[in-house]
C-alpha cells in the first residue's frame, strides 16, 4: 500500500468513526451537514486553478469518499426509521 492509499484510507475510517456516535443520534441533521460539506467540496475540486497537486488532490478525493460513506449511511438510518415508523 502506497503512501497516498494509506493516507486515502485513513481519512476515510476518521471521517465515518467522526459521524458514527452522531448517527445514532439525529441522521436527519448529519445528512443535511454531510450535504452542505459535500457541495462545498465538489465546488472547490473543480476549482483547482491554483493546484492542489497529488497529495492535495488525493486528500480532497479521500474527503469526498468518506463523507459519500457516511450520507449512504445517514439515508439507510433515516429509510430504517421510517420502515419501524409505519410498521
């Protein structure tokens, strides 16, 4: 494993570990934080006029994937309560 894949990886485990607690708690809010992050995100990687180069790129990418992670999860929390909701 190369550093940046290391690197990749890490971010990606300390962004879920970081949402994970509040998950439980309130999916709804984390959603609409993870969405707002998100779209900030996606703006700045296509706004990289200046160069991020490799590392920059790598680490933004790896912030991206984490966050998605953890919007999938919000939405199957929010989708298992509405289930237990209507049952």
């Amino acid at each position: 494993m190369t550093f940046l894949e290391r690197k990749k990886a890490e971010i990606v485990e300390n962004l879920y570990a970081y949402f994970s607690e509040q998950l439980d708690q309130n999916p709804r809010a984390i959603l609409e934080q993870v969405d707002r992050e998100l779209q900030s995100l996606y703006v700045r990687y296509g706004n990289d006029w200046t160069g991020r180069g490799v590392v920059g790129d790598s680490t933004q990418e790896a912030t991206i994937a984490g966050l998605e992670a953890v919007r999938a999860e919000c939405l199957d929390r929010i989708r298992a309560q509405e289930s237990e909701v209507r049952v």
